[in-house]
C-alpha cells in the first residue's frame, strides 16, 4: 500500500465509524423519548394509547436508517463487493 492508499482507507473507515456511531446515537434517543412518550401518555391520557403511533413512526426511520448504515439486500457490503467483482474481471481481461 502507498501512503495515498492508506489515507484513503483511514478516511474511508473514519467515515464508517461515524456512520455507525450516527446510527446508535439515533437508537438510544429513539428508547430514550418514546420511553418518555409512553410515561406521558400513561399519566395524562391512559385511556388511549397514542405513544403507538410516533414509536411506529420514527421506528420505520430508525429501520431505514439501520438498513442504509448497515445495508440491507444493496448496501455498502454489496456496494464494495460489486466493485472488487468488477475490477478483477477488468484486471483479468
């Protein structure tokens, strides 16, 4: 590895960590509200549970966050592993 390509790979797994970092940071604000959520509904209006509908919500945020830091059926993994099929074959024609 060249100097260039080792900055590269620092910048690029910096880059990851703070992605990942971003992702669990948005999960523990999720549980802390929503938890806070669920108190307030139960003290001020028991009788109706309305916490449902933002832990239903932001949920389906957070999921698609997780799915994008993560990746799902296309995310980096598939990203980078695409990439390194592409140049080996370009490297081997």
């Amino acid at each position: 590895y060249t100097i260039m390509d080792e900055q590269t790979r620092y910048q690029e797994a910096k880059k990851r960590v703070e992605e990942i970092r971003g992702f669990y940071t948005h999960l523990f604000i999720y549980f802390l509200v929503n938890e806070g959520l669920i108190v307030l509904n139960l003290l001020t209006s028991p009788e109706y549970y309305w916490f449902i509908w933002p832990i239903i919500g932001w949920g389906i945020g957070l999921l698609i966050h997780g799915i994008t830091v993560f990746g799902g059926l296309m995310g980096k993994a598939w990203e980078e592993r695409k990439i390194r099929e592409i140049m080996d074959k370009d490297k081997r024609s």
